[in-house]
C-alpha cells in the first residue's frame, strides 16, 4: 500500500509541474543558425586586451571571407580567408573580438566591422544601392595597425565614406605567431541613432567584416588597401538578453505546492484505511 500511495504522490507532482510546463522541453530554433553571439558578463569587459582569459566564455563563430569585387580597384585573391568572432557585453558595453592569420605583422594591417543603421537593407559594401537592395546608411567600426585606436564611420554608397565628428568605438590589436586579435568596444547604444547602430538585447542585427593585409610588395605598394580587401557578407549579431531565473521560482513553488498537496492527500487515505 505504501508503494501504491507513492507512485500517486509521484504522479500528482509530476501532474503539477507538467500543467505548469517544467517537464516539457520544448525546441526552440535559433532565429538564425549562423550568428555572433555576445553572452552577457558580470564585472568589465576586456576591452584593451584581446588575449584575456573571459573570451572564452565566448562561443566562437567563423565566416569566410573573400576579395571585394563589387568596387573598382578589385582584388582577385585576398590574404584572410576566414575570419573567427567572438562577443561579449555586460549591459551598458560591447566589445566584440575579431581573431585571423596573418604571415606577417605591418603597419597597414587593418580591420573593420559593419552594421546596418535604421531599417533600411544597406548591401554589405558600404550601403550602395543595387538591384532588389535599398541603399542605405552603414555604421563602420574601423582599426588600423599604425594609428592604435578605434574610428566611428559612416557610409551611404561607394564613395561616400567618412568619419564621425563624434567618437564612441575604441579598438586594440595583438599580434603573435602569424595571428591577428582585434577587439571593439562601444556602447550599446548611443546619443545618435541616425549614425550608430544601437544594440538591443535579445535581437538580431546584420553585422559584416573587412580585413587588409598591409603587407607591400616588391614595387613598395600596398597588397591591399582601399577597396583592395578581404570581405564578408551580411550575418547575424545578437547580444544575448540578461538570464531569466523566474522559471526556477516558478517551478520551486510548483514543487512545494504539491509536496503539500502529496501529504494531505496521504494524510487522507491513511485516515481512510485506519476508518
């Protein structure tokens, strides 16, 4: 009898949590497959170091890279190939880690990342209008090897790049065995919407990448400059929304309601065979 009143106490919490949803795990699908996801961190972000040990709290995501094509002067082969991302924020900052091999360290190395601004369909170069894609402003987080710093830039369309009168990324490179790690931090959001692109939790934006290989040549020319990059095409970036603990209140109390709902009923059917 005392098993056959346990496997009914087991069935009436089981029954509780169940009606409250806590024992069906229900997919749910990733919005995009293919997306940098920057997990919320407690305590600062490294923003001024690419190598510290809290990016590998980071899952990493990686994007081929190929030679710009769409603007003249073209490149037909680019020395970066795939480019590895990681990302991070704690609420009020993003820094985001680009990380690619490189053979040699140059002065004219560089790196860039490219959002959307606004809810126009900007194409990844540079916002220009093409067939089936409305033009519009990009927001461009640029990094070069001899300048040490970070540039906020917009553009509308080829030939249109400029730098902002105002200034909120800040960028930092490390260099070592062949590999470049470049971390970007802003804000999520900033006093200037029509120019950055502002960062909520729990969405997905587009983001893209370009990369230059600053190495020169026998002629003393620059391997890849201007339009002569390495560059990706429009994916997925989202930082992820802070955790959300209620469902383990939610089913402690559920838990606890039927706990004491399994001894009145015990209480019942033991009052009822003593009877």
């Amino acid at each position: 009898m005392k098993h056959g009143l346990s496997k009914i106490a087991t069935g009436v919490v089981a029954g509780v949590l169940l009606a409250m949803g806590f024992l069906v795990a229900e997919p749910v699908a990733a919005q995009e497959g293919i997306a940098v996801r920057a997990p919320m961190v407690k305590g600062s972000l490294p923003a001024d170091d690419p190598n510290a040990a809290v990016w590998a709290s980071a899952i990493p995501a990686t994007f081929p890279m190929s030679p710009q094509v769409h603007w003249p002067n073209r490149i037909l082969e680019a020395t970066v190939r795939d480019l590895s991302v990681r990302a991070l924020h704690d609420g009020t900052n993003v820094a985001i880690l680009l990380e690619y091999t490189d053979p040699s360290e140059d002065p004219d190395d560089a790196a860039a990342i490219e959002f959307m601004v606004g809810d126009k369909k900007a194409h990844f170069a540079h916002g220009q209008p093409m067939a089936q894609v409305e033009g519009g402003p990009v927001n461009i987080w640029y990094w070069k090897n001899k300048d040490a710093k970070g540039v906020d830039m917009n553009a509308k369309g080829f030939g249109t790049l400029s730098v902002q009168p105002h200034q909120d990324v800040k960028a930092k490179g490390a260099y070592a065995n062949g590999t470049w790690k470049v971390v970007f931090t802003r804000p999520l959001t900033t006093g200037h919407p029509e120019e950055d692109t502002q960062i909520t939790t729990g969405g997905f934006i587009n983001i893209a990448f370009a990369v230059w290989d600053g190495k020169k040549d026998a002629s003393g020319e620059l391997k890849e400059k201007g339009s002569q990059k390495a560059v990706s095409s429009w994916w997925y970036f989202r930082a992820e929304a802070p955790p959300d603990y209620s469902g383990y209140y939610y089913a402690a109390l559920a838990v606890g309601l039927a706990l004491g709902f399994q001894f009145i009923l015990i209480r019942k059917l033991k009052k009822g065979q003593s009877a």
